[in-house]
C-alpha cells in the first residue's frame, strides 16, 4: 500500500500527465486551440493543487507532492510537446507551440532556426515541463494543509 505523499504525487502527476495527454491527441477547430493552449498552460496548478491538497501536512510536504506530481507530468507534457511537432499529429491544444516556433524564429539569427531546427522542438517541450513543475511546486504549497497551530498567549 501506497503512503499518503506517494498516492498524492500520483494522483496529481495522473491529472497533468492527462491533461497533457489529451491536448496531444484531441483535434481541435482553429479558433479553440489557443484558448485550450492556456488550459493546458496552466494545468501543472491541477496537478500540484491535487497533489498539494492530499498529502496535506506543513507547506514544505505539500511543495514536494507538487514538485513530483510536476515532473511526471511535466515529463509526460514534454513527449507530448515534442510529438505533436511531427508532422501528421493532430492540430490541438499544442498546435500552438508549433506556430509559435513557427513564427517566434523570425527574431532568431538568420540560419539559426535552420541549424538547430531539432534542437528548438527539444527546448519548447523542456520549457513547457518546467511550466508544469514550477506550477506544480507552486499549487501544492498554497493548497490547504493539515498544520493548523494555535497560540495562545498568557499574561
């Protein structure tokens, strides 16, 4: 049996890595994939809220159930990011990051985005695993906790 710290990071990595799953392989019309792209920009504070929430105890335990949950899902958002780079995938929710790849080369050296085209899919799907496991780290510890201490002061 699973502790309380190890079922919420799964718990909370399950969500992301669903959520990040699912804007992979969903096709979507063109005027909801930026709207989706901001869901699932912010969908590392699911995981780390879920994460955060279930194991409970002091703000420093729910940090580390977000941060784990982070980076599986974040690990999971990475494939995803990159995948959905290939040519053939579906047009969703990370549709997004191809166009801004896309078109963000511009204010890159000439030849640059030509040189190190592969190395620039790697490099988004790493800054989109960072986002997850910095909002992971950040939802866990702001999620409510079991440390309630009270203080009572005598004269």
């Amino acid at each position: 049996m699973l502790d309380r710290n190890a079922e919420a990071v799964a718990v909370g990595g399950l969500a992301d890595a669903g959520i990040a799953l699912a804007a992979a392989v969903v096709a979507l019309p063109e005027e909801a994939r930026w709207p989706a792209f901001a869901g699932v920009a912010a969908g590392g504070l699911v995981g780390g809220y879920l994460a955060g929430r279930l194991a409970g105890g002091s703000w420093r335990n729910r940090v580390r159930s977000g941060l784990l949950a982070g980076l599986v899902g974040g690990a999971v958002l990475a494939v995803a990011v990159w995948w959905s780079l290939q040519p053939g995938t579906p047009a969703g929710a990370l549709w997004s990051v191809n166009y801004l790849l896309a078109t963000g080369a511009a204010w890159l050296p000439p030849g640059f985005a030509a040189r190190y085209d592969a190395l620039l899919g790697v490099g988004a799907a790493l800054v989109c695993a960072t986002v997850y496991v910095a909002e992971g780290a950040l939802a866990g510890g702001a999620a409510p906790g079991g440390e309630s201490e009270i203080v009572v002061i005598r004269e």
